[in-house]
C-alpha cells in the first residue's frame, strides 16, 4: 500500500494519483516521496493507465518543492550530485512516457513541484489566490536542478524563465496561462471536468514558439545570457551570489543539464551564501512554528540593528506579536520612532 501516493483510476481510464505527506502541513518532494512515485511509474510501465493526472491530496496546496531537510545532509560533492540526479533521470523518464499526463495544480506549486508539472504534458491551474507557480531556489542560493532550467525555456522562452529563475518570483494562475506556463487557469469548480478532457484530448504538448522559441536555440543564447549576466550583476557579485550567474552558466551552456559540470554545482551548494540562505529559512520556519502555537511574549526587547527602510517595518512587525504594550527597543535610525509610537515603545534610537 502506498504511504504517500494515492492512486484511484476512474471509469474513463484515467489514473488519478493524489499526493499527500500527512506528516506536512505542504507536500514535499523527500527521497521517500520520489522512490514511491518511481515505483510507480515501474507499474504503469507493466500496465501503463489511458492518462495519468497528478494532484494534491491537502487543501494546502499542489507541492512545495524539494524537502530542505534533506540539505543538511549534503556535506560532499557526491552527495549533493545524488540529489540533483534523483530528481534529474527520474523526471527525464516521466516527460518520456507513452501515456499521457496532467498537473492538476491548486495552491503553491515551487521549485521541484514545478519541475515535476513540467515534465508533465500538460498542466491546469485552478485560479485561486492561492496558486502560485514559480522556481525559487535561487533564494536559497541553489539552482533548480531537476528538470527546471532546462524544461521553463523550452516552454515559456528563455527571457521570462531566466527572469523567474534569477528573481525567484512566481505566477499566479492567470498569469501563468498567459506566460504559457499552464495551459488551462480554470475554476476550482470545473477543475477535475478540465482535467480529463484535456488529458484525454490528444493535443500536442505546448512550446513555445516564434522569438521565443528562436531565443532558446544555441546560436542566441551567448546573446541572451549576457544581457541576463549584466542584469544580474547590477544587483550582485559571482563571488557573494553564485547561484544566479550558475543559472545563466547552465542554462546558455549544458542546456539546463546541472550534472555536466558537477563541480559548479557543488561548489554552488556549498557556499557560504546558500548554507546560511539555507539557514535563514529554517529560522523562518521556526518562526511561523511559532506563530501557529499562538506563543506570545510577555516582556520585550528589540534591538533593531541597520538604518534601511525594513528596520522600522520589521520593528512594528514584532512588536505588534508581543502581548506587552510596553517594551524597549533599541534601534540604529530615527524612523523606527514614529513607526513604533503607535505602539506606545519606548524607543532608544
């Protein structure tokens, strides 16, 4: 029995297979999900379904990507190239399959959740707020190893992928369907009827096409990549920000295939930036942990350390969650005090 892959097959032929990690509040893309997931395709390969549709089993959302914890783990270059790998071969073997494929996304659908819709043949978002469609990593200072850098080009043309790879931005439904990232944005109440007749209609997978399937081929992409370097180096340096010139690097060179060059992808894990972007959101998800328990302080102390516009945004923030109207607060530029007196802190900048 399957412990995070649900599969139901309808009346149609059509094999529905719901993802659900009940120990997350998100879906997550851990080695045990892949491994299930591979098995998977190991038992269409024997008795392969009319078509396939991937969706979500939570309320939550679609997939949130790859399981960070995982990235602790990676301590050597052979280590972090089995990770890339896992994802890389696994997902080159299901855009391959004779049947035909579906991403039924609703909610958050990042990093390897969207690598996995793009080795889809086609994919439907539901337009909700909730839905979002974009590859972050380089916001954890890595890059979208499984199929991403490769898979986004081809399909939404290399100027809108590189600026969702480098920016980590993301789209919501309706934007995604005009971008050509999906090729259906339908209501949730239409959702699952859109889904088997899309992926029973036999149309061809989408591409794109015109200057932007030109821009993708290799006699352009020396010319794409520069302006995408020099953009990129307005906002940071190769030697304090690897990750987005890594992308670029990839992409122009390897045709998205991270595995060409395993030590600039290592070399790119294991930097100082990713290891503490890295760091910076397991803090974070501490944080929101520590929201939803509903845990309140008491008594405060901010200190509030930097004079950039975020220092008095983040103060009131905080000490909007402390219980206490009363705390001292330390900060380093004059604007905190007229954020904070509504809070009635005592400020000392």
């Amino acid at each position: 029995m399957n412990r995070f892959w649900r599969l139901e097959t309808c009346s149609k032929g059509i094999a529905w297979a719901s993802l659900n990690v009940e120990e997350e509040s998100l879906n997550k893309l851990s080695a045990e999900v892949l491994d299930e997931f591979r098995q998977m395709l190991d038992t269409f390969d024997t008795t392969p379904p009319k078509a396939l549709v991937l969706q979500s089993g939570k309320s939550s959302g679609f997939i949130a990507g790859a399981d960070i914890e995982e990235f602790k783990n990676l301590d050597s270059a052979q280590k972090v190239q089995g990770l890339i790998a896992r994802g890389w071969h696994l997902f080159n073997r299901f855009a391959k399959v004779p049947y035909p494929t579906l991403a039924l996304i609703r909610g958050v659908c990042l990093g390897g959740g969207l690598e996995l819709s793009l080795a889809c043949r086609y994919r439907i978002a539901v337009d909700h707020p909730s839905t979002k469609l974009g590859l972050p990593e380089v916001m954890l200072g890595i890059l979208p190893g499984w199929g991403g850098m490769k898979r986004l080009p081809e399909l939404v043309g290399p100027q809108l992928a590189l600026d969702m790879m480098l920016t980590g931005k993301s789209l919501d439904a309706r934007r995604a369907k005009k971008a050509g990232l999906v090729d259906l944005a339908v209501a949730e109440r239409v959702a699952q009827l859109s889904a088997e007749q899309l992926v029973l209609s036999g149309q061809p997978r989408a591409r794109a096409t015109g200057l932007k399937a030109l821009l993708n081929q290799p006699l352009l992409r020396p010319l794409v990549a520069r302006m995408a370097r020099k953009q990129a180096m307005a906002k940071a340096r190769p030697e304090h920000y690897p990750a987005p010139f890594a992308i670029i690097d990839t992409w122009e060179k390897a045709d998205g295939d991270s595995l060409k060059d395993p030590s600039l992808l290592a070399g790119i894990v294991s930097t100082p930036t990713a290891l503490n972007l890295v760091r910076v959101f397991f803090l974070q998800e501490r944080l929101k942990g520590i929201g939803k328990a509903g845990r309140s302080t008491e008594k405060g102390h901010l200190h509030v350390v930097g004079a950039g516009t975020m220092g008095p945004v983040l103060a009131q923030s905080l000490l909007g969650e402390m219980s206490t109207k009363k705390a001292n607060t330390h900060c380093e530029c004059g604007a905190c005090w007229k954020m904070l007196s509504k809070q009635r802190a005592n400020n000392h900048c």
